[in-house]
C-alpha cells in the first residue's frame, strides 16, 4: 500500500468523502488535484505537483480544521502544495 493510500483511508475513516484526479498545467506539467468534503459543508480542495504531496496538505489542512472552533461550515480552501505549502482562501 502506498502513503498517499494510508492518508486516504485515514481520512474516511475520520468521515472524508476524497476525489482526486490529474491534470495538466498551461505548461504541460501534470499537477494533482485532491478534495475532502463532508455532509455538514466542509470541503477543503488543494493542488500540488505530486500525488503524494496533495494528499499530505489534505491531511495537513483536516487535521488544522479540527482543532479550530468555529461554524460546522468552512468556506473551501485551496492550498498550494510544495515547498512553501500555504493555504489560500
């Protein structure tokens, strides 16, 4: 099993419904696109040049989600995976 795998079972597990796909840039780079998203409105998207690496900033971003308090609904964040990871808003 890969990691990018185990992250994904670990979310569902954590109640994330995930889709993902690839694509490529206006340069013909092959750039990943993840989603979690929940029933009570949740839904975090993100984008990284790596499968890998999306599914770690989804973990990354869930996890930070947890321990904000805060409405059941979050406007969807798209993050810039890579070195200088970030989410945007």
């Amino acid at each position: 099993m890969k990691y990018w795998e185990i992250i994904a079972r670990n979310l569902k597990k954590r109640g994330w419904r995930l889709d993902y796909v690839s694509a490529l840039d206006s340069q013909g780079r092959t750039i990943w696109i993840a989603d979690a998203h929940r029933d009570d409105g949740r839904r975090f998207i993100v984008h990284a040049d790596e499968k890998l690496t999306a599914f770690l900033e989804l973990e990354r971003v869930t996890r930070e989600n947890l321990m904000i308090s805060g409405p059941a609904i979050q406007p969807a964040a798209t993050c810039s995976a890579g070195a200088s990871a970030e989410v945007c808003g």
